[in-house]
C-alpha cells in the first residue's frame, strides 16, 4: 500500500481566489493519497486576537460578517455551509462579551477557528474541482496534546494510536492545522503551530514525507533582510533545522522538526508562489542532511532575548544556585533558554516578554551568595548553525575573529549545549554588522588579512 504524505499550506499562501486554485494544481500532482493540513486564511489569527482582546467593545455580529465575507470570497457562490461553520463561535463570543473576559479554554477554541474554516473551506473547494477529500478534524481523530493552552505540546504515541484507527489508507482528507485536544479541550500549538501539525500527523501516520508551502523560499544563508547576497540552503539535518528555528529563523514553528526526527520522514519546503514540481523543494530536511563545505550552513538570529545576570564572587561555584533560580522562574511559567555560568557569574537567558516577571519574582528569591542582580535586553543572539561548527578546528575563530576585525564586542558566547550551534550575544546596534561580517567570512570569500 502506499504511503500518505502530509502536505500543508500556510496562511501566506491563503490570500485570494488565484491561491485555491494554485494549492489545487499541486495536490493533483501527487500520486500518493494525501492529509492536506491548512492554516487560517492570512490575516486571520490575528484579526481573531485582537477581537478577544478587546471583547468587551467586541461588535459580535459585524465581526462574523467579515469573517464569513474573507472566506466567502474564495467561492464562486455562496456557500451555506461555510457560513455555518463560521457562525460556530457566535454564542462563544457572546458569552465572554457578557462575562467581559476570556477564559483560556475559550481564547484557544476562538483562536483556532480560522483553521476550520479553511478546512472547510478548501474541503467544498477541492471537491467540486475534481480532488476527492473529506474534512478530518483533531476532535474527531484525536490529535491529542498534554493540555496547556496557547503552546501545547502534542502527545505523539497516544495520538498516533488514535489517528492510525481513523484515517483511511486510500483517501484524501484536509485538516485544520494549529491545535489538538486533551481532556476535550482545545490547545493551540504557539503561533505557526501548523507547521507542527503536520509533522506531528506525519509521525502519526508514518507519512513517506512532509511537505510545508510557505512564501518563502526555504532555508537561505542568512535572512535576507539584514543581508543582501544570501543564497539558498539546500539541505539540512534534522538538528541543524531545529537549531535555526529555535534560533529565531521564522521559516519554521520551532518544534516541529521534532516529530518527524524520530521516525526519519523527510521535510520539504517549498515557496508556493515559484513552485516547479513535488520533487524539487527549496530545503529538504532529513537525517541525509550532508556537511557543508563552509561547515557554517546558516546563520540565525534573535532580538527577543534578555540576560539576567546574577553577580557574587562565588556564585559558580555554589551547589544548588542554578536550580534554585531556575526552579523559581519555571514555578511562574518563565522558560530559561539558556544558561551560561562562570566562577562570579550565572546567566540566564530568556524572553524580552518575560523580563518584568523576573524583575518582579528575583528580589524576593533572597540568595546569600548573590550580590547583584544585572537585566540587559538591547541585546541579540546570534547563532551559526552547521553539522561539525564544534568539532572542526577553527570555524570557531573564523566566527569570532571576522566580528572583532570589525570592531564588534562579543558579549558572550556558548557553545556546547547543541552539537551543531555556536552562539554568542551582541549589542543589538552591532547585530546586522555582525551578521554581515560572518556571513562574508563563510559565504563570500572575502580576503583579510591574516589571509584565512
Ligand atoms: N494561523 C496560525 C498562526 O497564524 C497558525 C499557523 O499559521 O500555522 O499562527
Ligand atoms: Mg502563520
């Protein structure tokens, strides 16, 4: 029997009218039977938060007008049943307009909405264009998760117990990507969780691929927005891919890749709108990801990022300082990204978002040891990704000595943590300088001085 693939299509390649039938055209090239994941209609996520987020002066009625008018507009006619499905929420958005506020069982349920109704939606448009399908939705086939709300984590083993009794071998289905279930509620996958949908499907269902339409086109060098003669990465191994994404390359939700690791299915990006053919992917993303020559395959970055620097003459050296810190910040829900410590300091890296929690929580952890406590945040990290950047001799110094010879401090650097990353912070003013100068150092041949 042959293989299903799991093929998505994000909201940048939901636009309008000329994108349904561009999405048609490509899932007919497919010879395998297909779980087609979707994603809301662009635009729409966010048009759905600001409406919670402002859901006391919410105008319910006007709201479902224009929700149910950017989905009609992708059909010729009319269309009953999707107005049907978009009015799903109007008692939901009622209620918390009444209560004036938004439990979190209510805000995934909302927010997840545009994703159904581009099942729907894209279900009624391949069937009256020749493309059998039917809908499948994760509270029928139990894409199940471990229950926390906004970014929840999909539990894969049960989930595929549940997915392999309901999906057929020989069909095509369309799903709504974005969320799954735990005790019957839903759960968002963080923004872009679509991404990890499919992936998570592809694990469940043993796909022979995964294949993600985006507006971009794959993995590149570097982001094209900070430097101007990117080129495209080809190829990628898993570890490389989840570093770049965990590193701030918004081409891919940062968990996704980890599905697909474990069972060795290959992950294909393709840009929806220079599209040739199913076999020629931007990036292919797989255990066969192949050692670059410049060793370095991309670089990545992030600005949301604060260090909490906590300063005592001793404080490496003290057993149990690390835990205590990081058990206090995991207590309020603030995730550490990373830790870097030595002999008279710990620092702790995380979110810019989550920097007034940790103002508020620190002073009160009381640590003898600690003598000061320093918050930065106009800081950036920068990651350089490669199989072998840790292993071969030199790609280290090639990195750090490209950004000094531009007069560029480096804040502090870690590597280690991930076999395939060395990163390091710098001020945020010196981050595209930074990128530039390495990115010149590995993918433009520049010639300096000391002739490396
Ligand atoms: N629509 C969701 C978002 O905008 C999920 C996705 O696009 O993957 O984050
Ligand atoms: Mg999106």
């Amino acid at each position: 029997m042959k293989k299903i693939i799991v093929v998505k299509f994000g909201g940048s390649s939901l636009k309008n009218k000329d994108d349904l039938s561009k999405i048609l055209s490509v899932v007919k090239m497919y010879e395998q039977p297909l779980v087609v994941v979707v994603s809301a209609v662009s635009g729409v996520t966010d048009r759905l938060m600001v409406a919670l987020d402002n859901i006391r002066n919410l105008d319910v009625n006007g709201f479902l007008v224009s929700l149910n008018s950017i989905y009609q507009g992708f059909l010729e006619a009319r269309n009953p049943e999707l107005k049907a499905r978009v009015y799903e929420i109007k008692d939901l958005l009622q209620g918390v307009r009444l209560i004036g506020q938004v439990p979190d069982f209510v805000y995934d349920r909302v927010l997840s909405h545009g994703e159904r109704c581009s099942s729907l939606l894209l279900t009624q448009y391949f069937n009256q264009h020749g493309f059998d399908c039917e809908e499948a939705l994760p509270e029928q086939f139990g894409l199940t998760t471990d229950g926390r709300f906004k970014e929840a984590t999909v539990e894969l083993e049960v989930s595929a117990g549940n997915l392999k009794k309901f999906f057929k071998a020989d069909k095509n289905y369309v799903v709504p990507g974005f969320y799954g279930l735990s005790g019957g509620q839903m759960n968002l996958l963080g923004r872009g969780g679509s991404d990890y949908s499919a992936t998570s499907i592809g694990y469940c269902l043993e796909a022979e691929r995964v294949d993600l339409y985006k507006d971009v086109s794959g993995f590149m060098t570097c982001d094209p927005k900070r430097v101007r003669t990117v080129k495209p990465v080809k190829k990628l191994n898993y570890d490389e891919a989840a570093e770049l994404s965990y590193f701030g390359a918004r081409i891919l939700h940062p968990t996704a890749v980890d599905p697909v690791r474990q069972k060795d299915i290959p992950l294909y990006i393709f840009n929806l709108g220079s599209f040739t053919a199913i076999d020629r992917p931007d990036t292919i993303i797989s255990s066969n990801g192949a050692v670059a020559e410049t060793v370095v395959k991309s670089l990545s970055f992030t600005d949301d990022l604060a260090v909490i620097r906590f300063k005592g003459s001793n404080v490496g050296r003290v057993p149990g300082l690390l835990g205590q810190i990081a058990s206090t910040y995991g207590r309020e829900g603030i995730n550490i990204k990373s830790v870097v410590t030595s002999q008279t300091s710990i620092n702790i890296l995380i979110s810019s978002q989550d920097v007034r929690r940790c103002q508020e929580i620190t002073p009160k952890m009381k640590i003898a040891e600690v003598e000061n406590v320093f918050y930065r945040t106009d800081i950036s990290l920068i990651a350089a990704v490669g199989e072998g950047v840790l292993q071969k001799p030199g790609v280290a110094a090639r990195i750090f000595s490209a950004v000094s010879r531009h007069g560029i401090n480096v804040e502090m650097i870690s590597a280690g943590a991930s076999q395939v990353t060395i990163y390091f912070l710098v001020s945020l003013k010196d981050r595209n300088r930074a990128l530039q100068a390495i990115h010149r150092e590995f993918f433009e041949g520049e010639k300096h001085e000391n002739g490396g």
